[in-house]
C-alpha cells in the first residue's frame, strides 16, 4: 500500500478495532494526520478507566500503530504495510490484533517490544564546557542526556531535554535547578559547579486515558550561555561521522539510519523502525503509584548492533546518518525490535521545538 492507502488503514484499524474516537485539537504539525484515543463516556474509555483502577491495564492501551516499509522490498518507498507493536507476546492473537490484520488484509507486520519505559538510570562527570549528549537532571531526578541547546524569542539560550529529566515528570515549577552532571552521577545542588540551569518551561505530559500526548519536553535557561558548545556532540566519543546540527531532517521514512549519544550509552547507530506510531503506552512513573501515558505521532528505532537506548539516554538528540537532528529521545523497551534489542521512541524534533516555542541553537552568529 502507499502512504495515503498506510494511513487510512491505520485510522480505520483504530475506529473499528480499538472503537477509539478521533481527536480534534489544534496541532503544530501542519497537514499532521488525526489522533484517536477512548474518548470519555464511550465503552473504549470505560474500560481503561476500570482496568486502572483496579491496578491492571486494558490489553488495547500495549498495542501501538505505525507506519513501516515491507521488509521485502526496502527499495521502494510507497510499499507500506502498518506495524503493530504489543508490548507482550499473549497479545498476539488478541481480538484488536486480529481485527488489525484483516483490516489491512495481510499487509501489518507484528513486533513485540515488551513494556515502554521512560528512559532513565552508570556513568557521567562533570562536562565543561556543557555539551549535548552528557548528563544531566532537575536536583531531584535521576539522570538523562543533554539533548541540544535552544534559543527563545527573547534570544534567551538554553537546553532541551525531556519533561521527566529537567521538570520531574509534570513535579517541578519554574526556577528549580538543573544539575549536570546528574544526582545519579553525583550531581548537587548544594554544589555551585553543578548548578547549570533553571528550568524555564515544559509541556505536561497529560494521564488521562483520552489524552494525546505528543511530547515529553522541556526548557532549561542556561546561567552561563557562553559555558556551553552547541556544535559537539559528547566530550568522549570519537565519531566518525560529521554533525550537521543547523539543518533540520523533516522527511523520514523507516530503515533511514540514524545515530544519538547518550549519557549510558554514548554514541549507538540504529535503524528508524516505524514513523508516525500511535497509542504508545509508556510507564512515566515507577512504583506502588505506576502512571502511564499514551503518546502518539512517535518515531520507533532499533539499535543495529547493539541496544539503541537505555536507561540515562532520555532526552538525546537523534540525528540522520549525516548528522541533521530529527527527534528526541524519551521511551523503550528492553526487547523486541529487528534484532532483539529494544525498541527506543522519540518526539520529531519540530514538534519538540514548536511545542517549547524555540529555535534550535547551534552557537553565536558567526563562530
């Protein structure tokens, strides 16, 4: 099928399988395709919210929906199929599933993926100048990554990362102080060398089941702008590969290559598996008071020789194989994928930046 023929069914699967509801908002992605979800006061809904309560989950909230290119046939772009990924091989032949498959008549391909995850942490020192790819937390979170670096209209300069690496899941206010490296990496507060940043704005992440998120994202004012260098990428890895971080990569398909360095992992290669999945269910908060979220539009990546991501990689810059920045790194699993080595999601990088009302930064005008 082509993308017009991948996306249809794609819609059709969750209106006639998931008895999801389209959901009308006003997106900064323009001519983005709808989002569904189980809208309040519909059986779908009732469901999840019972299944919640009741400290379980709904099988529909661990099957997600993409977009991905026939294995078969990698050499032509227009031969889609929809990939379905569930989080447990029981799914497997559930009824959605099932329905799925008939919907687009044997054109879907299944990946277990095992369960989502925020990705956070064992490794890290103190980087100066900041670079991206290098630790970093709000004083009480663990750890994650340095995306990139941004500039506000008021020509404020800061750092992008995730919401629960620099805002403490939706917990933190403007103001609070951003540590590198993080307090897993023996980040203090207490300490003025540490200090780094405050956090100037993010986006909620939203846990009603109805609830569409596109991101998890946040803004951290830099207190020294000229203490960072917003044209290298992690102050050990010696990457073969040039970095093209001025230029934004808006057209990506699966089995695009693409790179990131992390905070645990460092510089990883992988493959982009699907483009424009839906109904990511991804545990945000751990513990007796677990809480999930459901993220759609994400891009889904598998690591080619070893994991792409893990825990402490959240908030990295994922860029093409050229080096153009393409999304931000926030959620995985510890398996499924190609080759078994987690599947990593990440918010498209525009969406990000549109989201936190900034440009990229890659330096001062002329340097």
């Amino acid at each position: 099928m082509n993308l017009d023929g991948a996306v249809n069914a794609k819609a059709e699967v969750f209106l006639r399988a998931f008895k999801y509801s389209e959901v009308v908002t006003a997106s900064t992605d323009i001519g983005a395709q709808p989002t569904f979800s189980p809208q309040p006061g519909t059986a779908a809904y009732a469901d999840i919210v019972k299944a919640r309560r009741g400290g379980e989950f709904d099988p529909k909230e661990k099957i997600a929906v993409g977009v991905l290119r026939r294995s078969d046939n990698n050499d032509r772009p227009s031969d889609l199929k929809l990939g379905l990924f569930v989080q447990h091989k029981k799914l497997l032949h559930h009824p959605v599933v099932e329905a799925a498959q008939r919907i687009a008549k044997g054109e879907a391909k299944i990946i277990v993926t095992g369960r989502v995850r925020r990705q956070v942490a064992a490794r890290a020192d103190l980087c100066r100048p900041l670079l991206m790819g290098e630790s970093v937390g709000h004083h009480r979170v663990t750890a994650g990554t340095i995306g990139c670096f941004g500039i506000d209209g008021n020509g404020d300069v800061g750092m992008v990362s995730n919401n629960h690496v620099l805002a403490h899941t939706n917990r933190a206010k403007p103001g609070d102080v951003i540590v590198q490296p993080g307090r897993l990496d023996h980040g203090d507060a207490a300490d003025a060398t540490h200090r780094i940043a405050k956090l100037r704005a993010f986006v909620p992440i939203d846990f009603d089941p109805s609830a569409s998120n596109l991101v998890d994202c946040a803004f951290a004012l830099l207190d020294d702008p000229m203490n960072c260098d917003a044209r290298r990428v992690g102050h050990d890895s010696i990457d073969p590969h040039r970095w093209n971080l001025g230029v934004i990569e808006d057209l990506i398909l699966d089995q695009v290559p693409v790179k990131k360095v992390g905070r645990t992992t460092r510089l990883t290669e992988g493959l982009v598996e699907a483009i424009d999945v839906d109904n990511v269910r991804v545990q945000m908060i751990s513990g007796a008071r677990s809480k999930y979220a459901i993220f759609n539009r994400q891009m889904a990546i598998s690591g080619t020789q070893r994991p792409f991501s893990k825990g402490g990689d959240s908030g990295s810059l994922i860029c093409t194989a050229e080096g153009r920045p393409v999304a931000l790194l926030f959620a995985g699993t510890e398996t499924g994928g190609r080759n078994g080595f987690g599947i990593t999601y990440a918010n498209p990088i525009r969406t990000v930046l549109d989201a936190l009302d900034i440009d990229l930064y890659t330096g001062p005008a002329g340097a």
